[in-house]
C-alpha cells in the first residue's frame, strides 16, 4: 500500500473511532447495529485493516452525526509562507 493511502486509512480510522468513543459514547457493537454492518466490520475500520465501501461509510457518518466528507477530508495541510522584512 503507498504511504499516501495508508495515511488516509489511518485518518479515516481514527476519526470514525474518536467520533463513535468520544463524539456520541457507544459501542462498535452499537454502531454496527445501527449501520446493519457486523461488529467485526466495524472494528477492522477503526483499526485501517479495511475501507468501509460507500453505503457503509455514509451510513457510518449519519449515525456518527457528520459527513462522509467530514470523515474522509485530509489532514491539515500548512502553506509555506516566505517572510521578508
């Protein structure tokens, strides 16, 4: 797997995670139910073994309260700037 798409994976993983733990406080077993997903699914997500296909990932995002896009924006990115005097 290139780097790039592993860091993706990695981003995508963590904020599914932070968001199911901290954001709305249930379980991937709860989450899994409610995305008609197995718990099993869910979990490889959270641990960038697996990308989530489309339906899953919106319905992942809907129970989570945000977005798709949300989920899967990349990092932050900071534009070198020049300082001259």
């Amino acid at each position: 797997m290139k780097q790039h798409e592993n860091m993706r994976r990695l981003r995508l993983a963590a904020r599914i995670s932070h968001a199911r733990r901290i954001g709305c406080g249930i379980t991937q077993k709860a989450l899994a139910a409610r995305c008609n997903v197995r718990r099993e699914e869910i979990s490889d997500i959270e641990h960038a073994f697996t990308d989530p296909d489309l339906a899953t990932l919106r319905a992942i995002a809907r129970e989570l309260h945000t977005t798709p896009e949300d989920l899967l924006r990349p990092a932050c990115t900071y534009q070198r700037v020049e300082l001259t005097e």
